[in-house]
C-alpha cells in the first residue's frame, strides 16, 4: 500500500502546511503568463488572462475562473498533447514553485510548465496553486475516503 501523502497534497492543497506560499494570486499569475507566453498585453489573449473576470461579451464562458480562461489560452498556444507527468512531478514543480518566489524564478518554472505539461494539466497546476480544485468536496469529505 503506497503512501498517499503525495496525492492528498495536491487533492488539499488548502491544508499543505509543508509547502510555503507561492505568492502568487489569479493576477499574478496571469501576468507570468503573458511573459512566459510572449504575448503582447493588448493581445486577446492576454487580455482573457489578465482581465479573466471581466464579462465582456464574446470573451469566453470561463468568466470569472482564472484556471478555464487559462485552458482555453493554452489550448492555442501549447504544443503538449500527452500528459506524461507524475503526482511526484507535479509536487516537485510545486516545491520549486514555493522556494523560488523571485519573478524570474517562477518564470522559468513556469516556461517549464508549459514546454513539458498539457493545458489541462497546467490547468490543474494553476488550480492546487491558488488552492481552490473546485471539485465539489471539501477536504472532510476526501479524508472520509481515506
């Protein structure tokens, strides 16, 4: 029987106190986007990111979610279409994450998110990052099972 501590880091990623604070919120991670991407901030694109919660008409049906406006942006942009990473891979691009909060840093982190990761996958990354899976359980629910 293996050790599920790897897995319920990323399913409550609310309740990881081992892993520091990233920093990073939907506006800041929408601006590291933009840069790694290389997209011009008056790009559509980049406007969906940076502006995901405004209700324009015709922007997208993930208004308001940071991690669906970021599917739909990365589905155009990221050549990976099978996923290959591991619960240990995505916890150690976390872990880097967490230590290196210089900008540069999480740039580079992130420009190896998207070269080696999915859209879905990155959308996943996004979603533990900002703490919130949206996946209609709280974490009594998840220990339950467990």
């Amino acid at each position: 029987h293996q050790n599920l501590y790897p897995l319920m880091r990323l399913l409550l990623p609310q309740l990881d106190t081992e892993r520091n604070a990233y920093g990073l919120r939907e506006s800041s991670l929408g601006k590291l986007y933009v840069s790694v991407l290389g997209l011009a901030k008056t790009s559509d694109s980049a406007i969906r990111l940076i502006h995901f919660k405004d209700p324009k008409p015709g922007r997208s049906s993930a208004v308001g979610d940071f991690a669906s406006t970021l599917l739909e942006v990365l589905a155009v942009y990221c050549k990976v279409l099978k996923g290959t990473k591991t619960i240990g891979d995505i916890n150690e691009i976390l872990d880097r994450l967490a230590e290196n909060t210089e900008k540069d840093n999480q740039n580079a982190i992130i420009v190896q998110a998207i070269s080696e990761m999915t859209p879905k996958e990155n959308f996943w990354m996004v979603r533990i990052i900002l703490k919130d899976l949206k996946i209609g359980m709280n974490h009594d629910s998840m220990l339950k099972l467990y």
